[in-house]
C-alpha cells in the first residue's frame, strides 16, 4: 500500500491504511508493505526507517528525505520515492491511498505489470469548489482530476456512495467501501462532562471550525456552564485562537493541540456534544469514533457525513457556513438532552451493525481476489 501520510501526522488517511492493513494481515492472511512518507517527529528526529505490525505481517517502510509535512521537497519526493521498492517487492497488487500516491500507483502498476487498486478517501471535485478559490487551489484540482479520473486502475475504491458517479464517468470497476472503527477502543468508562461541546480533527479551511466558534459565542451567554474543546492541530490553529479572543470567549474555549494517540477516547467519551461543521468530508473517521464512544454527533449537511447520518435518529444536520444554524442545533441539543443522548445510543448500535474493520478487509480483499485473477 502507498499512503501519502503517517505518524505522527495522525488522520483519517493513515488510521484508514493502518486499521485496514492489520485486519487484512490477520482475518485474510495477507503479508502487506506500506509505504509512505518520513516525518519529522516533534523533537526534529526522523521515526525509525521501518516498522512492524500485525506480528511482523504488517511491515511500514517510511522513504526519505525527513521533512516536515508541509515541506515542498517532502511532498514532490513522495511522488517517485515509492517507485522503485514497489517494483522490486514482488507484490500482487499496489494499492494506493489519498491523493498523491495516485501516481506512483499508477507508475508502479504500468511499468511493473502489477493489478492496482486506489481508494478515494474524499474529493474537492465534487464539492470542494468555490470554499477555496486560490489559484493554488484551482491547480490542486486540475491535477487531481488527473489522478482520479485521468489514470486507469483495475479497480476504484471510494469510502462514500457521492463519489461513484463521477468515478463511473473514467473508471470500469468502482465500488463504495465505508471505513470501519474500533469499537473497543472508543469504549471508554469515563464520565461525561455537562456541557462540553468537543471537535475533533485538523485545524484547515474544509473543518470550518471558525464556525463553531462562532456559534459557540451565540450561546455562551444562555448557557454559562458551556465548553468548548478543539483537538487537534493545523494551518490555521492560532488565527482560531486569535478569534476566540476577539470574541471574548478565550477563557471557555481550550485548544488542546495534537494529542497522543491513547488519549483521543477520552476525550470523546468527556464530549456532551460532537460537533463536525465540515464544508464535505469523504467518510470522517472522526463521525464514527464519535458514534463508537455512543455520542451525540452535530454536522455539516454535506457530501460524505449527510449519507452516513440520519437526521434526527443518528445525529443532527445543519446547513454548512451558517454559525446561526449551528447554534441554533447547539441550543437544541442542550435543550433536550435526553433526545441528544438517544441519537448517540443509535450511532453507537448503527456502528456495531455496519461500520468494522473486519468487514472493510473482507470486501477489499474480495477485490484484490478479483484484480489479480
């Protein structure tokens, strides 16, 4: 497998390949090899060159050079770095993951003569246009149709139903595949705090979190035991705080940064409310560990959280960019806790019915049986 990113950038993109990988390795008897990019660790270090998983049938190989995640060097190197080692593996298949390792799928696959597989994990294609209008952005786009409908690959994988139609228009073989969660370990005993309102993720343009702060200073006043926690870190992480100060809300809205992996459950399982104000999502991991940890989930009504959330059962939708609405949605969940809690004990059975590992590895593994058949 090629991803683009690892530990300890922490995401929905390398929790996907590495959850995905484990359970292939040890419900369907795969040996797996995943490549991906070297970053820099908090202390500057590089992480060890490779490293194992599933008892050794998991094997993570981390190319140089070590750059910061950002870095322009970092990211054009990781378009080639994969190249070579996948043509010297042996391997069956190549999947790629993301957005950048379609093209050393790609290369890797023709010049290797190995079956390919590619999974989609979202798209500003179908609706990302017009949130981010930069002529960097627009470019990002031209070369990402490229990637994923201008390349051929034996067989599409998409986390969402959205993406299928425009997936279809180039692809002959293209199925919807939705990520799992671990249910154990989002099951954590620890106490709910009354009011807390949670989110979860990378601090970038497509979160939106500008607006839940937003919304959070509509109802701060009518509700003066409410918190807000925002975990996670990115790009724009001090313009947030910068606006929490200006709107005098800075002393209940606690920014965490990046949080060490073990600790994430917790924080869900302290959250009253959880809240994703996304502009589109492809299938956000961070929905089902929410669901998982049984909690009241709040959401953008957009491209790959509305197909996944039914209003009123599993969560609640707003309309995305509107803090108004989004307080509005706030107010009645603290409103009426006892339905907010019962759409958090629905998630959380919906969840154990639909959304395993184990059943994302079967249905890939399904394809690989395909592909090189």
């Amino acid at each position: 497998m090629i991803q683009d990113d690892w530990w300890p950038r922490t995401g929905g993109g390398p929790v996907h390949v590495r959850k995905l990988s484990e359970s292939l390795a040890t419900e369907f008897d795969c040996e797996i090899d995943v490549y991906t990019r070297s970053l820099k660790r908090s202390d500057g270090k590089p992480f060890t060159a490779t490293e194992r998983l599933a008892g050794g049938a998991v094997t993570v190989h981390r190319l140089g050079p070590c750059t910061d995640y950002w870095d322009r060097i970092g990211r054009a190197s990781s378009l080639v770095s994969p190249i070579l080692p996948v043509l010297r593996g042996d391997y069956d298949v190549v999947h790629g993951h993301t957005f950048l390792p379609a093209f050393p799928t790609k290369v890797a696959s023709t010049f290797g003569r190995i079956p390919s597989v590619f999974t989609v994990h979202g798209t500003a294609l179908t609706s990302g246009v017009g949130h981010d209008t930069t002529g960097l952005s627009r470019l990002k786009r031209v070369v990402e149709r490229q990637f994923l409908l201008g390349f051929d690959y034996d067989h599409v994988i998409s986390v969402n139903e959205e993406h299928i139609g425009l997936l279809k228009r180039t692809q002959s073989n293209v199925s919807c595949i939705p990520n799992g969660v671990d249910l154990d370990q989002f099951d954590v005993d620890e106490p709910t705090v009354d009011g807390r309102i949670v989110f979860l993720g990378r601090l970038a343009p497509k979160k939106r979190v500008s607006d839940l702060v937003r919304a959070f200073d509509h109802i701060a006043t009518d509700y003066p035991d409410a918190e807000l926690v925002v975990v996670g870190e990115g790009p724009l992480g001090e313009e947030l705080r910068e606006l929490a100060v200006e709107l005098g809300v800075a002393d209940r809205v606690t920014f965490t940064g990046r949080v060490e992996e073990d600790e994430i459950p917790g924080y869900y399982a302290s959250a009253e409310l959880f809240v994703l104000p996304s502009v589109w999502e492809g299938h956000p991991l961070t929905l089902l560990e929410a669901w998982a940890a049984s909690r009241p989930v709040i959401a953008s009504d957009v491209e790959g959280i509305a197909e996944f959330v039914d209003h009123g059962e599993t969560g609640y939708l707003v309309e995305s960019r509107n803090p108004a609405a989004l307080a509005d949605a706030l107010r009645y969940a603290f409103d009426h806790p006892e339905e907010a809690r019962a759409w958090g004990e629905a998630a959380r059975e919906r969840a154990e019915r639909e959304f395993s590992w184990e059943t994302a590895a079967r249905r890939t593994r399904e394809i690989y049986d395909r592909v090189v058949s």
